[in-house]
C-alpha cells in the first residue's frame, strides 16, 4: 500500500461505543508518519469529546457544516481535497447505510461524497447488526465501489454480546493501512469472478459466480499488507483500492495473464470460477436458429490452478471447491489431484455461495481440516487469509 508516512488521513469518527478507541487510533497513525484530521458525527459527541482530539492530533476537529470558523465554511471541500485517506472508524451500521446510499446530511457524509480520496471502513456494531442483510447489502455496495473494509473482528461486544462485530484494534487497522500485517512484503496473486467463453460475438458460456469471494479474498490480503495483483473475470465490482487489476474475459486469457504475472508471488489464490470447457470454434457472425436443435462442441480449458501447482519454483497454492454435495470429500480430492498446499470447500447451490452475501467454508490441507465457519464473504476471507499467513513461511520453505 505504500505506506503511512506523509498520507493526508480524515478520520470520520462515528457514534458507536468504539469511538472510544479512536483517539488512541489517531496516535497510532500519527507514529507511522501520518497527517491527522478528525471529523466527529453527532452520535460520536456522545462517546468522546472534541478536546480529547484535539490534544491528539493537535488540530482543530471538525463537526458541522455550517461552521463558520472555518475559511469560507466549506470544511468539507477543503477536508475532500486534502484528504489521501478517508478512514471511518467506528463505522456504525447508520453510517455505512448512509455512506452506501450516498447520503449527504452532515459534514462527514458530505466530505465522503464530495472526495477522490481511498475509502477505508473500519466497521464496528452490534453483531445482529452487523449480520442484518440490509448492513450486508450497504458493505457490499461500498466494496464493490472499492471501498477497503477493515474487520469486523470476532470477540466481545457491547451489551456482554459476543460475535462478529468488535472494531479493529487502533493498532491492526493503522498496520492494515501502512501495509505492516501479517503478509508484509508478500505479493499474493488472486483470481476472481467468472470467465465467459464466447459460442459467437453475443453469447458466451458463462457462470453464475460474481467475484465477491475474490474481491473480499483481494481486500483481506491487502489488510494483511500484502502486494496484490487481481486478475478478474467479468464482474459488477471495483477493485478494492491498492490491488492491481488485470481484467480478462476468457479461460484462457486468464490462464495468460496468471502465467505472465505469477513470477515472484510468494501466493497464489485461485478463486476465480474457471469455466472447465470452452467452444471448440467460436463462430465469426451471430448463429441464426435454423435447426430445432443445435450442438455445441466444447474443449477443454488449461487448468490454470494445477499448472501453477506443478510448476517447480512454485508459490504456496490456495484453491477452491465450489461443491453441491460431499463437499470435504471431493475438495480434499482436488486437493491431491491438483497438488496444493489447502483447499477451501465452499458450498454452493442452495442458501450459500454464487451470488449470496454468505458462505460457509472449510479449509483443507493435507494435514487437517480448519472449519472457518459461516459469516458473510467479507469475514470468511479475513479467516482464510489469517490462516494461511500462519502456514505460510512454515509449508512454502
Ligand atoms: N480452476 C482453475 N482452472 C480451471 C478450472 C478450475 O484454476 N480451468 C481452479 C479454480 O479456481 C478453483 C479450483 O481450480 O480454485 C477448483 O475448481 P473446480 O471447478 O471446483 O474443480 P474442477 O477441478 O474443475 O472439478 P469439477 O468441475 O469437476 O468439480
């Protein structure tokens, strides 16, 4: 990601319980070399108090947009011009849906509207919140315009409640923001979404997968500090901001892009939905139906996860299993066949996996099997990539 030292970071402080731990968040930003402001909601002022931001950051805090102590009164176009970095934490459910719906009816709101600047979301809520589909929807809507989102951890909450929903520590989030995780100084190769084989120049063979897993499989590798190259299939997403995207549409300019781009990562994450078999002889003009049948030869596509795999200087190799029934006992086969270091076992077809916000995923490796359980994909990456930043220097060598 870069780094810290020097970014320009408006941090939106929002009015959940976790607000406590902002100021604390501002002095570890601050230490890894950062420029500070901080914009507090309404709901925040409950919580903490300007003075305590004030002494931290040794600047102004910002509340209203109608204050007129600012030049001209238009904090937020100043702030939005400035800002590198819009980084919202506590990001409660009330101003992830107004964020999502580009609402613009306070400072903070109307200084996330108006910027260029990276969005960063470090969530923090109730855990029945965070699990409601609409907060699901709004997160969703936001990683798919780019947005980085950071956590939920799992753990204590409010209310003696546990569950996911607790913010980051001030600490894991300026790390996952100078790019200080576990998998600092990685580069991790992930593919992503569908790919569609063209029958003529309209129609294509395609699948229903719509690259989320990836995409939250991308961000939680860039939380983690890693180099991130996402090679993607056709998808409604923005790539979560600091990974390098080469976009493909077919088999087998993806099996191209992931052999031109695979030297040097120490991590290959094959979540890409691969179509197994591609028409033979793509026809050059639009096909007329002018029989009451018609026949499509298929061949098959490269294996791009079990060429990687078989390479000799070879990253540690991650795949997924995307199973309607025996789902551990077919991935733990794809597993041996494909010669990789885990494998994740991802239900599909019924209330889980393609197109839905949540999943449920078992990892798989030759020595055991870790269930990461269910949660949305968000989470379940966050998991995963948790897991192999352990494996990691151990099983690679
Ligand atoms: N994969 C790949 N290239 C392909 C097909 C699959 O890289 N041409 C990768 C996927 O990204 C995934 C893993 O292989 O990580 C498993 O894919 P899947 O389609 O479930 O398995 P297949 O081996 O194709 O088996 P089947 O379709 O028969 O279940």
């Amino acid at each position: 990601m870069g780094g810290l030292k020097g970014q320009h970071i408006v941090l939106i402080v929002g009015g959940g319980i976790a607000a406590y731990k902002a100021p604390d968040l501002v002095r570890r930003l601050a230490e890894r070399g950062a420029e500070v402001r901080v914009v507090m909601t309404r709901g925040a002022e409950h919580f903490v108090t300007a003075t305590t931001f004030h002494a931290i950051s040794h600047h102004r805090v910002y509340h209203s947009l109608w204050d007129t102590e600012t030049e001209s009164g238009m904090a937020h176009l100043q702030l939005a011009r400035w800002a590198d970095i819009v980084l919202v934490a506590p990001a409660t459910a009330h101003l992830i849906a107004e964020l999502a719906h580009g609402f613009a009816g306070d400072l903070a709101t109307t200084l996330a509207l108006a910027t260029d600047a990276r969005l960063v979301l470090a969530p923090a809520m109730n855990r029945r919140m965070w699990r409601h589909p609409a907060t699901g929807i709004n997160v969703e809507t936001l990683a798919a315009r780019g947005a980085r989102i950071l956590g939920p951890a799992t753990g204590e909450l409010a209310e003696r409640e546990s569950g996911p929903g607790r913010m980051l520590e001030p600490v894991e989030i300026a790390q996952a923001l100078d790019g200080a995780g576990p998998l600092a100084g990685k580069r991790v190769l992930v593919t992503a979404g569908p790919t569609e084989e063209p029958i003529d120049p309209v129609r294509f063979v395609g699948n229903r997968s719509s690259g989320r897993m990836g995409y939250a499989v991308a961000n939680a590798a860039l939380n983690a500090g890693a180099e991130v190259t996402l090679v993607s299939g056709p998808t409604a997403l923005a790539p979560p901001s600091g990974a390098k995207l080469i976009p493909v549409r077919t088999a087998g300019e993806m099996a191209k892009a992931v052999d031109e781009h695979i030297a040097d990562n120490e991590l290959f994450i094959s979540v890409a939905a691969v179509a197994d078999y591609t028409p033979k002889q793509p026809a050059k003009d639009k096909i007329k139906k002018t029989g009451k049948t018609l026949t499509l030869e298929l061949v098959r596509t490269p294996d791009i996860l079990a060429e990687v795999a078989a390479a000799k200087k070879r990253p540690y190799c991650v795949g997924f299993a995307a199973e309607t029934t025996d789902v551990v006992e077919h991935a733990r086969a794809k597993l041996r066949e494909k010669k990789l270091d885990l494998i994740c076992a991802n239900r599909v077809g019924d209330e889980h996996g393609f197109g839905r916000e949540d999943n449920a995923l078992v990892a798989i490796s030759a020595d055991g099997e870790t269930d990461l359980g269910h949660g949305s994909k968000q989470v379940l990456a966050e998991r995963l990539i948790a897991l192999i930043a352990e494996r990691l220097p151990h099983e690679s060598g």
